[in-house]
C-alpha cells in the first residue's frame, strides 16, 4: 500500500512539473560568477529543483548519520551497564 500511495505521489508531482515546463517556454539570461548563459526558463526551474532537492538529502542524510552515531553509542553503553549488573 505504501509503496502504491508513493507511485500515485510521484506520478502527480511529475505530471505538475510537465505542466509547468511545458508553459515556460521563454528564453531567460543566467548570470554565473565567471560566465553567462541563455537557457529555456523551464529547464531552470528543472536545475533549480535539483539542487534543491540534493541539497536537502544531503541535509536529511547527514543529521540521520548523526542519529545514528547517538544510537550506537547508547546501545553500547547500555550494554555495558547490562554486564555490570
């Protein structure tokens, strides 16, 4: 069911970003620290996107490994104390 209801979740966001690409058709200008370029404003919004979404797996990914680093290092100390009673 869950994976079902993730399908359907995706399905839709894809059919909206289709949407939306496909009534941003206009050419805008990028400025970069040492460059410049002219791309289709739909395929910004498409890197823009990306970014974002790598930016916050990372983000997620690196407070999970935080996480889990904390329930290793208690599960060894309640370990430890099992042994010692």
């Amino acid at each position: 069911m869950k994976g079902i209801v993730s399908f359907l979740i995706i399905l839709v966001l894809l059919a909206v970003a289709f949407v939306i690409g496909s009534q941003n058709e206009g050419m805008v200008t990028v400025n970069y620290l040492i460059a410049q370029a002219n791309i289709r404003l739909s395929t910004l919004i498409a890197i823009s996107l990306s970014i974002g979404v790598i930016v916050g797996i990372l983000i997620m990914l690196a407070s999970w490994l935080r996480l889990k680093v904390q329930l290793m290092s208690a599960k060894s100390k309640m370990q430890h104390l099992e042994k010692e009673h």
